[in-house]
C-alpha cells in the first residue's frame, strides 16, 4: 500500500488530481461552517449543546434525508441540505427511465440523450431546492425550532428570500463542485462528497466515549473498555462483510458462436453482482416509513397507533425488513429484465450452455435473479438492523451506531472500492503496481502484458 501511495505521489498527473480532490472536498466541508444571513449564531450555539433534534414533520423528513449526504438542519449553514435534492432528483428520472418510453429512448441515444436527462435533472433540482428551502426558512423562524422557544432567526420576508436563494445555490454548487471533482479529480464526485459527509459525524463519537470515561468507577473501566474493542471488532467484521458481498458476483457463463469457419466459439461471463440494488432500498424503506407515522401523529386519538411505528418497535422493524425486500426485487427488476436479456443474447447469436435460446433463457435467467436477489436483500436487511439493534442496547452514540451498519457503512465502504479501483486504473495505465499485488501464477502473464 505504502509503494502506491508513493507511486501516486510520483505521478504528476496523479497526484494533481488526487490534489484537487482533496481540496474540493476541503471546500466543501468548509461551507457547512458558514452560517445562513440572519441567523442568531449565540442561540443556535447554545441550542445544539443541549437542544433536542430540530423539527417535526415534513422537516424531520428533509432533516433525515439530507443526513444520509452530510447535510445537517440544525446548524442553519449555507450546505444545510446538502446534495440530496440533486440525488432525488437524479433517483427520479432513473426510475422514470424504466416507466416513460420517452425518457427511455432518450437514454439509448447515447450522450446527447444523457446530457437532455442530465439537463432535466438539474431542473428538477433547483425546484426540489426551492421547496425545501422554504420550509427550512419557516422552520428556523419558529420558536420551536431547537425546542428551546427562541427562534434562530430574525425573521423578515427579504431576509427569507435571501435564505431561500442561498440554500439553493449551496446545493447547486455543490452539484457542480461534484462535476468537476469526476473530471479533474479522481473517482466520482458526488459519491466522494457524500462519503466526506458522513466520514465527518464520527469525530463527534469521541468526546461522548471521554464523557462517559469520566463518569466511570475503576472497577467499570476494564468493561468499558473490553465494550469497545467489541465495538471494534464489529466495525471490521461488518466492513469485512460488506466488501465481500459488493463485490461479489454471480458469472453466467456465456457462449458466443462465430460464423467464421474453423475459428470456433469464444465463451465469456455475465457477471450478476448480489448487491446490485445498492443503497437505495434502505433509503427508500426509512423514507416511506416515516409517512405513516407522521401521518397518524397528525390525527387526534391515533397516537398509539403512531407509537406502534416508531423507529426500534417490533412493528417499525417488520416493515422496515419488509420493505428492504420488496424494493431490493422492484429495483432489480428495473435494471435485468430477463426476457429483454435473452432476446438480446439469441439476436447475436449467444447462449448460455446447456440451456436453449428465447425462452428457456429467460426462465433460467429470472430464476438465477430471484435467487441472487434474495441473498441480496437479505444482507441488506442484516446491515440495515444493526444500527437500529445497537440502538435498542445502548451502545455507543448516534454517531457510533450508524457507523455500524445501514447507509453510511454501504456508501462508505461502495465509495472507498471504487476509488481505490479508480487509483488502480491510473497506476496500472502508466505500468505501475497497484494496492492490490498480481496473484502468484498470473505475475508473468502481467508482466507479458504489460
């Protein structure tokens, strides 16, 4: 690793890119520490030492989601939203893809139907910016805001427009800072300022085990600290489970008949990865679940019922478990339409050996889905729990606990392989060895190759 990390630096092209990552991402961590205009700063300070989480309703809603990219309501900054009204935005027009045939068409253009899709989504994400910054902007003017009845700002029908118009252009430069991060930086800029986000609650952890530490006899010290190495070696069992499934892939083995006379037949893969759905059914099942909840707390006499869906409840875990499943086959079946797949495959004269072509491939195809799919949804539903499950135990900070498992450790972790992969393709384009060292057996065939 070390020897890479040197041969980066060695680089001038390399470690210029690399360079400009880290400052783009500098940049944007310095924003979340610009405050809004009209903001009172000594109440908001005072507010977050001690103050319950900020908002209810439709704001806890836009408060949770805009967590999940490092956005944060409570400090009233310029990046408060973050970047999720582009990601909305952008998980929008791809289901919308599957559902319009125009939006469908245009996607198999090539890049000019791209770049109208892409245009479109950023549309759709100054509006998703205007409608949460309004509320943001109602919410902050409230005195229950920090739950502390002063509000954090001084109010005024100019001063919201102008708060409203800075919430939307945080966001928006954001966007564009993500652009040019993925052309001049290295790996995907988005994903890289989502990953920055996060990575950024965990020094919060720390004064939370100090204080703890402090209150402690020395009798309880030793399990405090036998508690920790056990949070420890969770964490790295946990990320050890995640790469393996992210990386892992089902191959369908694939052969391609030639007509030329005498050459013979090519056999190739079709790699089928297990987690090909990603995040977003966890994100998609912790966004709908607080509908309902929401909804019932609104309606007088139906607060026990309000109370049965809230987060760590048998029901709320149920659901949340249900949910994971359901939206971990609807959008696998978005992405591999099996019949789709073997239409494409006999049209150029491939098949998968020992099965016939058109219709026996897709049943063989969807069965290999369903099954892949399962242990898919399944391990996402094992990640997802863990937070929720430390939670109920008590152990550790909020912080801590969603490090353990559910979004942060699956976009953390997704990010982190690509990037290294990214840094991989560099080194390997310019002859230079890589993080991860050739296997034994294949070292002469790589260097043949090179």
């Amino acid at each position: 690793m070390f020897k890479a990390i040197a041969n980066i630096i060695a680089i001038p092209d390399l470690r210029r890119r690399v360079g400009f990552t880290l400052m783009a991402l500098a940049i944007y961590r310095i924003g979340f520490w610009i405050y809004l205009p009209g903001i009172r700063v000594d109440v908001i300070q005072d507010a977050l030492a001690e103050g319950p989480d900020s908002g209810g309703g439709i704001l806890q809603f836009i408060g949770m989601t805009s967590m999940l990219t490092g956005g944060n309501l409570r400090n009233a900054t310029v990046f408060s939203l973050g970047i999720m009204p582009y990601i909305s935005a952008s998980i929008i027009f791809s289901l919308m893809t599957k559902v319009f045939p125009r939006l469908e068409e245009l996607q198999k253009e090539g890049e000019s139907g791209r770049k109208v899709i892409a245009r479109w989504t950023r549309y759709s994400t100054v509006l998703f910016c205007l409608l949460q910054g309004i509320l943001v902007h109602t919410a902050i003017n409230s005195p229950d805001f920090l739950g502390n009845g002063v509000a954090v700002s001084e109010g005024g029908f100019a001063l919201g427009v102008l708060q409203v118009m800075v919430l939307t252009c945080g966001t928006l430069f954001l966007m564009w800072l993500g652009e040019k991060i993925t052309e001049n930086g290295i790996g995907n800029g988005i994903s890289l300022m989502i990953m920055a986000g996060i990575v950024s609650y965990l020094p919060s952890s720390i004064p939370q085990f100090s204080a703890t530490w402090k209150l402690l006899g020395v009798d309880e010290r030793p399990f405090y600290v036998l508690k920790i190495a056990s949070l420890l070696g969770l964490f790295f069992a946990i990320v050890a489970a995640v790469v393996y499934i992210t990386k892992g892939q089902r191959r369908i083995p694939i052969q391609n008949a030639r007509t030329v006379k005498g050459a013979g037949s090519q056999r190739h893969y079709m790699p089928i990865r297990v987690n090909s759905a990603g995040v977003l059914p966890i994100i998609f099942a912790q966004s709908l679940l607080m509908v309902p909840s929401l909804g019932l707390a609104m309606i007088p006499g139906a607060e026990a019922f309000a109370a049965l869906l809230q987060a760590g409840t048998f029901w709320y875990l149920m659901l949340y478990v249900g949910m994971i499943g359901f939206f971990t086959y609807f959008w696998t079946s978005l992405y591999y339409n099996p019949v789709e797949i073997a239409d494409n495959m006999k049209e150029h004269g491939s098949f998968v050996p020992g099965i016939r072509p058109g219709r026996k491939t897709a049943e063989y195809l969807q069965l290999v889905f369903a099954r892949i799919t399962l242990a898919g949804a399944v391990f996402l539903a094992v990640i997802a729990l863990i937070p929720q499950l430390l939670s109920l135990g008590g152990t550790g900070g909020s912080s801590v606990t969603q490090m353990m498992g559910g979004t942060a450790i699956l976009i953390v972790v997704g990010v982190a392989l690509d990037l290294v992969d990214k840094i991989e393709a560099q080194l390997l384009a310019r002859q230079y060895e890589g993080f991860v060292a050739p296997r034994k057996g294949r070292s002469g065939a790589a260097s043949r190759d090179r």
